[in-house]
C-alpha cells in the first residue's frame, strides 16, 4: 500500500491507494490537529553565530505615535501578535532605541522585554529568540564608551543580559567622520564585552560599507549583518551593489520596508491614501505604480496568495530577510503567509522587469547621513506646526 499526503498549511488530507482499491481518508480522522511548520528546520538562516527564521518582524510602529498612530491600549493585541510570530516559527524581531515617539522613546524594546518575559508558550522556542537592536549615532554620542552605554540602556529596557544583534542604526561618515569612527570602536567594545553575540549595520551605502567590514575585521570583529531598505519599489543601482557586496563578504541582508511602507500591499490608491505623512509620500508614487502592482496581483491570484505575501516572498527568494512591520493580529498572519513557498523563476524575472521600468521609487536613505532616517524625522516633531513643515520637506525629498 502506497501512502500519499497533500498538505496546504495548516491542514492535510491523506489518500491510501492499493492495488484492488482506492479510498480517501479526510484529515480530521486520522491526523486531527496535524500542523505543518511554516518553514523547517534546515531553511533558517545564519546570522553569524545565531540561526534566525528566514523572516522577521520589525517594530517601528511599536511605540510610534505619529506615523504609526501607536496608543498604550494596543499593547495587548501586541503581546499576542508577538506570541503569535513566536508559536510560527518567527524568532527575529528588529527594534531600535530611537522607537518610540516623545515620552515613549525606546518603548519598543520595553514591549519586546516584556512580551519575552511573560510569553508562556513552548521554552525552547521563546529562548531562540533574537532581538536586533539598532542605536541612533545621535550627536552626543562622540566617544566609544558613550555608544557602549547606549548599548547598556538597551539591556536595561528589554532585561536580558546580552543582545542578539546590536547594529549601528545610520552612518555620520558625511557630516561627523571622527565621530564615524567613534562610532564603530564601540561596535567593537560592545562585543567584546559579551553584550551582544554579533554586530551589524543599517543605512549603509556600498563604499562605506567595504570599510566598516574591513575596519572591524581587523579588529578580530565580524561584521553580520546589513540592514536596507531592500523591496520591489526601492530597487536600484545602489541595492544590487549592496547585495553583491554583503554576499561576497558573508553579510547577511536584511531587509526593511518590504512592502514600502505599504504601498506594496495592494490595499492603496492614489484616491484612497493613508492618514498623516504616508498619504503624502504615497500620493507622489503610486500614480506610477501600476504596472508592478498589477504584476504582483496578477501572480497573488495564481498563488492564492496576498499582494504583500508575494512582494515579502520576492525579497526571500532573493536571498534578504525581510522584517515587515506588524501591528495587528491581522497583518502578522498575512505576514506569515510568506512563508512555505517559492516564487518560480520566471515569476521572479516578471517581477523583477516591473519594478526597474516603475517610474518613480522610494528614495533611499543609504549614505545620504546629513538626512539620517526618515522614521527618525518623522518622530521628533511635535507640534502641528512643525509637523506639517517637516512633512512637506519629507515629500519634498521623496520627490
């Protein structure tokens, strides 16, 4: 008797064909409460020591009040959108001590700590976990042991003893090249002292990039990781050349803003825009993207997948690892339906076509220091008045 079994997460259904017979077995009888992982085993991927699920989740919104319309009341739903991600398999979670607008400045790695601590699922999953933390090069941090304490602050807040990943969150290398260097002598302290198991960067271009490798390889440091802004609608020159570069380095990838700040959802139009600074950015770039959005629901629809589905699939299967923003239950199990799947070859390639010949792009932040990080400027402003000033520079500068 042969056995075959056809699964479609979560369930399976199981067929026993022989040669005098052939009879169909519904899954609830014979494999009730059978669940197929979202990935297995052998498809995590290294980050230096660490192995880490081939997505992620960000937390920016996690305490961001003015783009992301954060309150204190969703902490619940966030605590179980993070059990959630934990239960599948996601181990990953990327933050900053910048997170957080005004007085909940840093808030998101206090939610982290505090999800970690009071998560009462399966042990060995909840101990794998990996926080990646990014610190702000803000200008009062000009010496190593400064950057080092900004490090320790981390700790205090989500209390644990050693980081997974401590990544330096923007390069001053334009504007403060002696603090640049400052800067990654801290990188190098801090792992030296045990208080994170691997260092990376984030904003990156490719020419600096070569250098902090090469400058913290000589110190007996690796470097692992390279955090950019890395999707359908931010393909360039700059993010195949960092690509090429992390991979013939070993710098593993990682990606931010893989849906484009959601415009790669599908769920927008240059009539029905988001609330606030988005709507602003969104109105600039969708127009022009027609075409690539018509591609991925085109391939969304033979998959019976999502439109963010496909386009955070695109980003695995060009080997990053993407980390989508997530603050609902909903959105965390769209998310998770990345996962499990390949896009083919051909889908890639019609996919890959759309988005070089989409019009306009999201403008990078790579090696443009002087403009730090557009989430970074989009949280210090807080009166009506200067907000509405600095969202008509952030159009401006997206344009």
């Amino acid at each position: 008797m042969a056995l075959y079994i056809s699964y479609s997460t979560p369930t399976a259904s199981v067929s026993c064909s022989t040669a005098s017979q052939n009879s169909t077995i519904s899954a609830p009888s014979l494999l009730k409460n059978l669940k197929f992982p979202r990935f297995w085993p052998w498809q995590k991927v290294k980050i230096g020591p660490m192995s880490v699920s081939p997505m992620g989740f960000g937390t920016w919104a996690w305490g961001n009040q003015l783009l992301w319309g954060y309150q204190e009341s969703m902490d619940s739903e966030l605590q179980q959108i993070f059990n959630l991600a934990v239960e599948n398999g996601i181990n990953l979670f990327d933050t900053a001590d910048s997170y957080g607008t005004g007085k909940l400045n840093g808030q998101s790695e206090k939610l982290l700590g505090k999800f970690i601590r009071e998560y009462q699922g399966n042990k060995q999953l909840g101990d794998n976990i990996v926080i990646a933390t990014k610190f702000a090069a803000y200008p009062w941090r000009l010496t190593p042991n400064q950057f080092v304490d900004a490090c320790k602050s981390s700790l205090d807040r989500v209390q644990l003893e050693q980081i997974g990943i401590g990544q330096l969150h923007w390069s001053t290398a334009n504007y403060a090249p002696l603090q640049e260097r400052a800067l990654w002598d801290g990188l190098v302290a801090m792992y030296d002292k045990g208080l994170v198991r691997a260092v990376g960067v984030s904003n990156y271009g490719p020419k600096q990039l070569v250098k902090i490798h090469d400058y913290l390889k000589a110190q007996g440091v690796p470097l692992c990781s390279a955090q950019v802004q890395f999707s359908l609608l931010s393909m360039g020159k700059d993010q195949i050349e960092i690509k090429n570069i992390c991979d013939s380095l070993g710098i593993r990838v990682i990606s931010y803003s893989p849906l484009g700040l959601g415009m790669l959802t599908g769920k927008y139009t240059p009539s029905n825009l988001p609330n606030g600074p988005r709507g602003f950015l969104f109105r600039q770039i969708l127009p022009g993207l027609q075409p690539l959005l018509n591609s991925l629901k085109e391939i969304a629809q033979k998959r019976r997948k999502t439109v963010s589905q496909v386009a955070i699939n695109w980003c695995i299967c060009k080997g990053t690892i993407p980390i989508p923003g997530v603050k609902s239950i909903k959105q965390a199990e769209e998310n998770l339906g990345a996962l499990g799947w390949q896009l083919s070859s051909d889908e890639l390639l019609e996919l890959d076509y759309a988005a070089l010949e989409s019009p306009t792009k999201m403008v990078q932040n790579i090696f443009q220091t002087r403009n730090i990080d557009d989430e970074l400027i989009l949280m210090a402003f807080t009166t009506d008045k200067i907000r509405k000033e600095r969202e008509a520079l952030f159009v401006e500068r997206h344009v």
